[in-house]
C-alpha cells in the first residue's frame, strides 16, 4: 500500500491555456480514491501524470513521500488499467497475465503461483488458454485487472475502466472491483465522468473541473454538504433542484443567499394548502414522470421553475395533475452569488 500526494502540480501544452492550473492533492494509503468531473476536466492527465505517463509541467508528484518526477512508468511500482483494456490480441489470457512477470525476471515457479491465484480472485481459471477475442467484455476487463495485479503493485491506477460494458455489466464489475480492493486493500486511484460510478465504489471523491478541484471528501460529505452549485448539481440523480431565493417564501433563508437547492427525494408530497414555517410549500403542476420500479422520478411545473421530485412505494401521479411539495428547512442548501455554498 501507498500513499500518493500531488504539491502545486502544474500541466500545460504550449500555446495553448494550462490543463491543471496549480494541484495539490493527497491520497491516503489503502484508499479507494476517485477522481470524477466532465471530460475535459483534467482527471486523466492527474492519472497520467501519477502513473509518468505525462509529465509535470511544474510541481511535485510524491509516492510514500519520495518525489518521483523523474522516476520511470516502470519504476513507480503502480499498475495501470486502460479503457480499452490493451490485451495482446495473439497470446492467450494465462500469456497475457504473464508477460509482466516475465519482464520482471520473476521464475517460473513463482508466475504460476502468482497466475492460479489471481485468476481464482477474478473468476479465469477456466479461461487461462482462451484468446481475447473468445472473451466476453467482462471478461476481457477481468484479464486487464489480472494483469495489473499480478504484479503486486503498490497502487492500481483505472482510467475509465468499466466504460465500454453495458450498464447492466457495468454495475457488476463494480461490486467486483469494491470486493477486490476490501481484498487487497491496495491503494486504487480511479478516473471516471459516471457520479453513480464515484458515489458507490469510493471512500474519497475529488470532484474537478477545468483542472480545479472542486471538492475532495468522501461521498457522504459531498452529497450531503457540496461546497457549491457545481457540486451539488454535479453529484447525485436526478440533479438537485436549484433556483434563486428571490421571490420565494423560505423558511428563514441565510443573509447572504442568493440560491437556494434541494435534493428531488426531500420534495414531498403534502396535502394541499399543508405547511408549516420549518417548511419550504409550493404548488405545481406533473409535466413528466418516469416509473422506476418501486421509485417514480417526476417533473412538475411550479411557478419558479421547472422542479424534480420523486416518490417511493407510493402510487403513480398522473400528468397534469396539481401537486403540493414541502421541503424541510434541514433539507434546503443554500448558495451566495459566486454559487459558494452558506451555512444554513
């Protein structure tokens, strides 16, 4: 295990405005960290720079506090698994788990060990003698994930790892890859733009954007107290409802709030004409809803704006029907001017 810090870490190209303007960042040994924002935000050139795939611009990059700057991808003692998973297409799946051994100089004795092992935590043992194009994606994820460690290194690096699966395979390999790092607990640096992906497999979100983190907290934290409108609206789904407080009769809003927000499963459904003065009430209107399962997301029309609410084990609200919402005071955030969160 390692810990990973990043000191005023600087990537620019010329002529053209930085990447990561000015970085600092720590990533505690054993964590599950995940780095998560829009494509184009900087996570994958931070991934790439841990890994020395890019280098820094300026700054320094500290492995168990040695400073690495110059110190070689292979040199790291880090395992990096790739979008596209970059398997050898003509060797098998036990030839593709082995060829990093065999670069390292470990003896064949001790490959095989090391093989039977990690195909037996990912589920390949029937498959060591298949090619990549026998396997399904799943699958093919699975032997870049063997691959990486197999080496046994100090810290896994996943850039966007699961985006090529289909939803439903997608929330498997999650489980998977939770499982494997509460087994391993080597510390995982993970890039993905999915705020579903950061919210479930991560004990620490840095939330980017434009190179610039926006909040770095675990995904409780978070959720529960974003640090601005960016982050509250970026994680969580549907996107918390935010509108300006003028004009709206709020239950004793901060003086400095110029927003206001609310998570869509605090918006209840209330009697009408029910409310109380610990309560944000207004009426609206259903304009959309989609049936979930045992959850029901809606869009209804109130007279600020369009609001997302949804309901639970409860029975479906037709479309055009007149609805009251109460939020409690305890559920409102709020905002100034500059979209930074004020303390309620």
């Amino acid at each position: 295990m390692s810990s990973i810090e990043l000191r005023h870490v600087k990537k620019s190209y010329e002529g053209k405005p930085p990447v990561i303007p000015d970085l600092s960042l720590e990533i505690p040994d054993g964590s599950f960290t995940v780095l998560v924002g829009p494509s184009g935000c900087g996570k994958s050139t931070t991934l790439r720079m841990i890994a020395g795939l890019e280098d820094v611009t300026a700054g320094d990059i500290l492995i168990d506090g040695a400073r690495v700057n110059e110190v070689s991808p292979s040199e790291r003692d880090i395992a990096m698994v790739f979008q596209n998973y970059a398997l050898y297409p003509t060797m098998s799946v036990q030839e593709n788990i082995e060829f990093g051994l065999i670069n390292m100089k470990v003896p064949a004795p001790e490959r095989k060990r090391r093989i039977d092992e990690i195909s037996h935590i990912v589920g390949l043992e029937g498959y060591l003698k298949r090619k990549p194009s026998q396997l399904s994606g799943g699958q093919r994820q699975r032997v870049a994930l063997a691959r990486a460690m197999v080496k046994k290194p100090k810290v896994f690096l996943m850039d966007e790892p699961l985006s090529n699966l289909d939803a439903k395979l997608r929330t498997q390999m999650r489980t998977e890859l939770i499982a494997l790092h509460q087994r391993l607990g080597t510390t995982f640096v993970y890039v993905t733009h999915d705020q579903t992906e950061a919210m479930s497999m991560a004990t620490k979100i840095v939330l980017m954007r434009d190179g610039v983190v926006q909040q770095d907290a675990s995904p409780e934290e978070i959720y529960a107290h974003p640090t601005n409108r960016f982050a509250a609206q970026f994680i969580g789904t549907p996107a918390m409802n935010i509108f300006p407080t003028e004009g709206l009769s709020l239950p004793e809003p901060p003086k400095d709030a110029a927003l206001v927000g609310f998570r869509p499963s605090r918006a209840l459904l209330a009697t009408s004409g029910a409310g109380s003065r610990d309560c944000f009430t207004f009426a609206a209107t259903v304009r959309i809803h989609e049936v979930m399962g045992s959850e029901i997301i809606y869009q209804a029309e109130a007279p600020f704006g369009v609001v997302s609410f949804k309901t639970f084990n409860q029975p479906l609200v037709e479309v055009g029907t007149k609805v009251t919402l109460s939020v409690d005071r305890g559920s409102l955030h709020f905002f100034d001017a500059q979209e930074r969160r004020v303390a309620a």
